[in-house]
C-alpha cells in the first residue's frame, strides 16, 4: 500500500526553526526515518513538504486518484485551511485512510491551535511525539490495513 506522508508550510525549515518545540532532526531526516518505517511496516512509503496551499491541496487530490493513504502535518494550515480540509476530505470520503499528526501537541501551546480544521475528518490524530508521531501514524496504518 502507498502512503503519502504530506507536510505543510515551514516544515522544511525543521531543525533550525524553534528546535526547543520541533527538536534537532530536519526535514531530510524524516525522509530518511520514514522510509526505514515504511519497510518495516511494509507501506510505500513518500514524504514531501510544501509552504503552498494549492500545492498541498493538489498533494490531497493526487493520493485520492492513486489511492494513496495519507498521513498529513497541515502545520499553520491545520487551523484555518478549509480549502485543506475540502480536500483532505475526500481522501477518507473515497475510504483511504487519512492521519492528521503534529510534532508539538496543539492543545498544550497558544489557544489559536487548539482547534483543528482538519480534525473532524481525519480517520484519526496523533500529536506531541515529535518524529514518533509520523511512526505512529505509519504504525496506525498498517495495522488498519491488516485488520
Ligand atoms: C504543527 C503545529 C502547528 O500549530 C504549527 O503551526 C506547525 C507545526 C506541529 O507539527 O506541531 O507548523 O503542525
């Protein structure tokens, strides 16, 4: 099974941007992390990133024509988008499989990120673990598909 891992807008600048709330590693380190995930759990396993809503809308649209499961890090998008969030739903709308993660926990940070657009069509969410939320999410996945 495919799975398209999508991250939103200054996800690239992971490592040098506020590394005391989203840690050391960069954002070419989880590619290499979730590849290695992705073999083991046995998922095709594609990370990319993106500051453009349109790109990451168009990301969403891709992985409904492919079939491709998602886990999605809208980061500021997360809580405003709802052109993400139209699109992110018909990810699950079409019965793929889609995992809202956060490497922070936004319901423990400033009260703009407590709510979350993408929420409430998301299969399901995993926040606060830093790069194990993408594990996680991955995890979640396989064992869904397997169930
Ligand atoms: C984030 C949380 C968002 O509130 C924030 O805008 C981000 C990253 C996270 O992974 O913790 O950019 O999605």
């Amino acid at each position: 099974p495919r799975v398209l891992v999508l991250n939103g807008p200054n996800l690239g600048r992971l490592g040098v941007r506020e590394p005391e709330i989203y840690g050391h590693l960069s954002m070419s380190d989880l590619k290499v992390s979730a590849a290695t995930w992705g073999a083991e759990l046995g998922l095709d396993v594609e990370v990319r990133q993106t500051d453009g809503e349109s790109e990451i809308v168009g990301w969403l649209h891709e992985a409904v024509d492919a079939e491709a499961h998602v886990v999605l890090n809208p980061a500021a998008f997360t809580h405003y988008s709802y052109a993400l969030r139209d699109a992110a739903a018909q990810v699950t709308t079409a019965g793929l499989l889609l995992v809202e993660v956060h490497l922070s926990n936004p319901a423990a940070r400033e009260s703009f990120r407590h709510y979350s657009v993408v929420a409430g069509i998301a299969t399901g969410t995993v926040a606060g673990f830093g790069f194990d939320s993408y594990r996680l999410a991955l995890s979640a996945i396989a064992a869904r598909l397997a169930a």
